[in-house]
C-alpha cells in the first residue's frame, strides 16, 4: 500500500511553521483532514445556535422510548416495562438494545417463549442465522406454545433454512 504524502503547512513564521507543522515539519494529510472536519463541525454548531435555531424536537416514538427506558431503569424487575421498552426499541431500530433487554428478562424468568421468538426474528434481521436458528428452535420445542408465536417461529425458521 502507498502511503500519502504528508502535507506542509505554510507558516508566516518559524514558530507559527513548528507549531504547526510538527518536530519533523509535516502533518499526516489524513489528521488535517480530521482537524478542518472537526473545525467546520463547531463553526456550524455555533452558527445554528447563534441564528436561534433550536435543536430538533423529538418525535412521539422518541420520547416514548425515552420514557420506556427511564420507566425500565427504575423497575428493572417488571418484565412488563422491559419487553414495552425492547418493543419501541425495536422500532427505533436499535435491535442491540431489544436483544440485551429481551435476553435480561430470561434470565429473570427463562419461561417465556414469545421472548425467545422475539430474539430468534432479531438475531434474524442482524443476519446471526445460527443464533437466530437456535432461538427459533427453542420456542418451536415448548408444550402449549400459542399458535401466533409458533406460526411466527416457523416462518422465520423458514427463512433461514
């Protein structure tokens, strides 16, 4: 691999130039990438707020979230405010924080099998099949399974298959 070549910055001094430029004289052109990035970030943060604009408001499913988790934080026994809070999570999308909550209430109760088939369908969208594969194999294994989850389970095991 090629390496680039570094970049001399123009000093108006001898001082300016050592400061800048470092003990041998040069800068990675890849940090003074990072460092205009990191300077043109600020100025426009700084330029939104000094033209009054606030910063975005949340959505409804945002602060639902917010509140899901907060209301999880301070009762992290009720299963019930773990599985609403891995619920909005998942439709945040943010299928890691579901998966570690689903995956804290079986460790609580390990009988729950519409959790275990929550958690093969989201190892299943994180593409991790033989997890996935495993949960959905655990569900489809218990007695008295409602048909809506042992369905589901199928469909997804399907799928990997």
């Amino acid at each position: 691999m090629k390496r680039s070549q570094p970049f001399v910055l123009p000093a108006r001094n001898a001082s300016t130039a050592s400061l800048l430029n470092g003990d041998r004289g040069l800068v990675p052109r890849w940090l003074l990438a990072l460092l205009v990035a990191l300077f043109l970030t600020v100025i426009g943060a700084e330029e939104s707020l000094a033209q009054g604009q606030a910063p975005a408001a949340k959505s409804d499913l945002e602060q639902q979230y917010d509140q899901a988790f907060q209301a999880m934080f301070e009762d992290p026994a009720n299963l019930d405010k773990a599985f609403a809070y891995a619920r909005l999570a998942i439709q945040m999308l943010g299928f890691e924080g579901a998966i570690s909550t689903l995956e804290r209430m079986l460790i609580i109760n390990a009988d729950l099998p519409r959790v275990r088939m929550e958690l093969g369908v989201l190892y299943y969208r994180l593409r991790s099949y033989e997890v996935a594969k495993g949960y959905l194999e655990e569900v489809l294994a218990e007695d008295d399974l409602p048909p809506v989850v042992a369905s589901r389970a199928e469909e997804f095991l399907a799928r990997i298959e």
